[in-house]
C-alpha cells in the first residue's frame, strides 16, 4: 500500500503594504482569492497561502522558489513604489538582479 506524505512549510513574509502586494500579483497575472485575513492563489502549480496576520506563506516544501520568486517581485514593487514617491528614478545594473535609485 502507498504512502504518501506531504511537508508543509511555513515561509516568513512580511507585507507591510496589502495593496502592494496585491497590485503585484496582478502585475504578475497571478489570481488570488481573499478571506478574513488570507490571500490564497496558485503559481507555478503550487498553492500557496499568505496569513496576513502572521506574515507568513504557507505551502508544500517544494514552493521555496515560487516563494522566493514571489518575495523579489514584491521588494521590486515596493522599491518602484517608494522611487516614484520621492520622485527618483531608478536604473537597472547591468547582468544582475540589482537597480540603482538615482535622486536628481
């Protein structure tokens, strides 16, 4: 008989801006469902579950780079946000996953 076992991870996320993290889902063409204090979608086929209240995202053990994936995109909304706030442009470096703020 099969055995089948599924490990659960819990990831810590902290979302200080809902909206943001919302606007970056749909940036990402990601759909999400909201209850109470959960926002729950799917990426790259797996489920994933944030807690608003914990500031954590739950999935199998298996969703770390969807997760990691998910977190860089947030940050890189968070940085275009807070830039565009201040009025300062931003440029990406050259063969990296790095922007430069410049402030004219």
């Amino acid at each position: 008989m099969a055995c089948w076992r599924i490990n659960l991870v819990s990831v810590e996320f902290k979302v200080a801006n809902k909206d943001l993290l919302l606007k970056t889902l749909k940036k990402l063409d990601i759909r999400y469902s909201e209850w109470g204090n959960r926002i729950s979608f799917s990426h790259q086929g797996y489920d994933l579950e944030i807690n608003m209240e914990t500031q954590q995202i739950t999935s199998n053990k298996s969703a770390v780079d969807s997760i990691n994936y998910l977190k860089r995109e947030y940050t890189r909304s968070a940085v275009e946000a807070k830039a565009k706030a201040n009025k300062w442009i931003l440029r990406p470096v050259a063969n990296s996953n790095k922007m430069r703020v410049v402030k004219y």
